[in-house]
C-alpha cells in the first residue's frame, strides 16, 4: 500500500492531484491463441477457463475459541506437515477503520484495529483434493500489533531489547530451515517515523496517539517459527519499508538474503549471512545498478558511514540513509524478488515510479557474477516491461513453477484502475510469464480481482496442483459502508480472503504441456 491507496480509503481521494501524462488509447488483450482472460472491470474473482477457484478463508473467520482471521491478508507461506497436512503463514497488512469499527481515531475502534494486523498462523488439510483450515487446531495462532518480539541484535532498540507488535506485513519468505519471514513495511502509517536528527513525521492511522510507541521498533524483517508462532525482529537485515525477504544458499553455503524497500527511489538490498543456518549475523550490501556493484553498509568497510553514524545499531536503523551515502541507485519501488529456478539468476518487480513517470513498471533481472549469491558485483538487465505490449502494469508478488514460468500479480492504485495510463487493462489480475514451448515469451492473464482489490502472494502447494493466494483490499476506496464498490465475496461489505486455485489448466502450465 502507498499513500495514495490510504488516502483513497480513508474518502479523500479527492485532495490528489490527477496523473498527468496519460494515454487514451483503449487496450485490447492481443494473446488470442492463450487461453486467459481479457480485462475485466467485474466485481468477481474470475478465473480463465480450466481453472477454478474456492475461497479458503475470509476476514473474521473465527480460526480458534478466542481469534480471528485479520485483515487485508497479503503473502501466504506453505510449511508441510504430515498426512496432506500443512501449515499456512498469512500476513495482515493494515486495515480500513471504516469496515473495521469506524473511522473515528478512539481508543475503543483503535483497539481493534491492533488485532487486525500482523500475522495467522493456520493449520489446513486437503478433504477430497480440496484444501480446508482446521479450526481449532493447536497451531492456530494470530501475531498481531500487540504481541512482544525480541530483537535479534547485541544491542538494545531504542532502549529496547524487543518491540511490541508486527504490522504493514507485506511480504516475506521462507528460509531453509523452515521458518517464515514477515516484512514489516509501512511501519509509519501506524506509528509514524523519526529521523536520525529526532524529528518526528505524523502517522496516518493515529495509533501513536494512544498507544505511544518509538517507530524505531518497526521497518524491521521478522522471523517466526511454524509451530509455535516464536518470533525475532532480523535488525541484521536493516530497517526500511521491506516489501519482502527472499532467501537463497551462496556457492559455500552461507545463506544469503535479497530484500527491497518499496517506496519511490529507495533501494535494493542483499544480507551475506555468517551462518549456514541463521540471518542474526553477517554483513548488509545495498545495489548500485550502474556499477554492478553491492555496497557494505559495515562501518568498518566504509570511512564515510565511520564518520557520520556512532555504530553500526544506527546504520541498521538508519539503512536507507547509510545506502545513499554509499552510492545505492534509486530504484522504481523494489516489490517482491524470487529466483529463476532454470539459472538461477534473482528477479526484482519495480512496481512503477509516478515521480519518474514510470507507471507500467518492470521486472528486473539480476545476475550474480559466477552465479553465486554471495558474489560482490553482478549484471542487470529489464527482463520484462509492463505497459500495453504486454498487457499489465504495476507487477508485485511474483512466484516460478519448475518450468521457469513466472507468475505475477499486479498493485495498480484502486482509484486508478482502467484509468489514464492504466485504461484497458481492467481489474488488477494474475499473470503468468510463459517460459518455453509454443506459447514462450508470452504474458496470460489467469485471474482477475474484484473491484478495488489487488491478488498478492501467490503460493505453491509442493505438488504444484494449488495455488494459494490472496484476495486483498476489495472495496477499498468505498467511501462508507452504505457506498461500497465492492460487495465481494459474500454480498455484503467486502472481505478479503484467501483463496485456492486448481484445475486441469494450472497442471498443463505447471507441468510445460500447454
Ligand atoms: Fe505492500 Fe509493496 O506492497
Ligand atoms: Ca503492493
Ligand atoms: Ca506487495
């Protein structure tokens, strides 16, 4: 989410100024020969034909005597268990006070609020090929904006040694040892930020004004265990609005960590463990495009950040300012980042740039010299663009299957929609990016949103015959809950909910046969 989005949902869109630069010109799905979807401006989730979706869970579904599913739920991780069993890590990235308990900034509709963010642990099982969530499973759990995570660091936060909540979890990842990360992103729409300097910006929701909290608690990755819902805030990993955090093994083992700071201009960052089996320590990198080069953000590599910053605590809590002073190169808001299964290379979504006039986006691609993720210098190159050529804009949350084909959702701004840059592309959809065969180098659409709603983290089953994925914000910029303009999925106000996707379609694509 961005500004413009909390703006819209909050009715004063109208204070925006409108896009300049636009196109007129309506676009019309050229790939007749895929069997996808046009554009659709429908309040639906619509699927193209051979695949079909059920919905798994919605916003305020009871998953235990004493919680609920939260909202705007965001990336989804798979961790299996035994006998078809699994467990599901949701993220809940904000909330809309107007569904929740109202606009008004009271202590009461607050407090609701708290409970809505953060993350669901579910256990779920397949019933007759059909995944369902098990309620009242012991490892039903929900981390939200009030539960106490310690920081991973040798020194205290803020005068803290841990921070009190989760929240703006956006997306994540998985590591090789089977934990979840949840990204902490938006942190300052909640509680506001603070400069190094100790000025302090005003946060959006106003939850400071009731629940003081230091931001600097926030803007970090976390790390959960499956089971038990365990947490740790990464400080390893910096702190910045992290989209996501994508996990892989360097050539000599060590686990390496990509991360981007989704705002306009902010940077691309890569974390070189120490360990083969943990994120606590190791050094930060930050991407210069040009050069091809990672920049450390240790202070000890680096006389500049020696002679501003007191140590490195406050390099990692200040790491967008440590990546300029280095040379990091702006980028047009690093979204989700994932790794070509057919060469290994690292893909980055830049969502779009309105400030450079960038509203299409692109998807990056990188590629570490000798192919290792611990390598110090890299190639680049834009391997996709969106815009009418190829029929999507704003690409977010990307997953591969194990033919290398690349599948995507797109984060067009609700009021935005099939407007300006964006007319003819309909609702914000699924995409998928085919690899080989007759069909190779062409985009599908899969699945479109409802009105309003983005489709986010999109996830694998193991088997590759499901694909979990989210269903978020319909009806945001509903101006209340008597003027909605969404009433997905049940008729009434809207929820968003996670759904499944299977059918004989997803298993050609899956398995390189279409
Ligand atoms: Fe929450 Fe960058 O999308
Ligand atoms: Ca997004
Ligand atoms: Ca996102």
């Amino acid at each position: 989410m961005n500004r413009r989005h909390f703006l819209q949902f909050l009715g004063v869109s109208g204070v925006l100024s409108s896009i300049p630069g636009c196109s007129t010109s309506p676009f019309t799905f050229s790939s007749t020969e895929l069997p996808g979807l046009s554009p659709s401006l429908l309040d639906q989730v619509q699927t193209a034909s051979g695949i079909d979706y059920k919905i798994l869970i919605r916003w305020g579904d009871k998953i235990n005597a004493k919680e609920s599913f939260g909202f705007n739920n965001d990336f989804i991780a798979f961790h299996p268990l035994e006998d078809d069993r699994a467990l599901l890590w949701v993220n809940h990235e904000y909330v809309s006070p107007t569904f929740i308990n109202g606009p008004e900034r009271t202590k009461e509709n607050i407090d609701k609020e708290l409970k809505e963010v953060g993350g669901s642990i579910l256990e779920i099982k397949q019933l007759e090929k059909t995944w369902q969530v098990v309620k009242d499973s012991q490892y039903n759990r929900r981390l939200d904006a009030n539960t106490k995570i310690p920081f991973a660091w040798n020194e205290k936060i803020a005068g803290k040694d841990f921070g009190v909540g989760t929240m703006g979890n956006c997306a994540g990842g998985k590591t090789p040892w089977g934990t979840f990360l949840t990204c902490e992103e938006n942190y300052e729409i909640f509680w506001g930020d603070k400069t190094r300097a100790g000025e302090k910006t005003e946060s959006w929701l106003g939850w400071d004004k009731i629940y003081p909290r230091s931001p600097l608690q926030y803007g970090w990755v976390v790390e959960v265990e499956p089971k038990t819902g365990k947490a740790k805030k990464l400080i390893s990993l910096g702190r910045c609005a992290h989209e996501c955090a994508a996990v892989t093994k360097a050539k000599n083992g060590k686990v390496v960590a990509y991360t981007g700071d989704d705002k306009i201009n902010e940077h691309l960052y890569k974390f070189i463990s120490d360990s083969t089996d943990s994120l606590e320590r190791g050094k930060l990198y930050v991407a210069n495009l040009e050069k091809g080069q990672w920049l450390s953000l240790d202070i000890n590599d680096q006389p500049i950040l020696k002679n501003k910053f007191k140590n490195q605590t406050e390099i990692q809590i200040y790491a967008r300012e440590a990546a300029k002073l280095v040379g990091a190169t702006p980028l047009d808001r690093p979204e989700d980042i994932e790794f070509d299964p057919l060469t290994g290379n690292v893909f980055v979504a830049l969502t779009n740039n309105k400030q450079n006039k960038n509203y299409h986006g692109s998807i990056l691609k990188i590629v570490e010299d000798n192919n290792d993720p611990a390598s110090l210098t890299f190639k680049q190159e834009v391997f996709l663009s969106g815009g009418k050529e190829h029929g999507f804009a704003c690409p977010d949350n990307m997953v591969f299957d194990p033919q290398g084909n690349l599948w995507f959702t797109t984060d067009m701004a609700g009021g935005e929609m099939n407007k300006g840059p964006y007319e003819g592309l309909g609702n914000n959809s699924l995409f998928v990016f085919m690899r080989k065969g007759e069909h190779q180098g062409k985009v599908m659409r899969v699945a479109s949103a409802p009105v309003d709603a983005e489709l986010t983290g999109p996830c694998f089953s193991p088997d590759y015959k499901t694909l979990f994925l989210s269903v978020q914000h319909p009806g945001e910029t509903s101006p209340s809950k008597d003027k909605l303009t969404s009433t997905w999925p049940d008729g009434t106000i809207p929820k968003s909910s996670v759904i499944t996707l299977t059918g004989p379609l997803l298993e050609k694509i899956v398995q390189g046969k279409l």
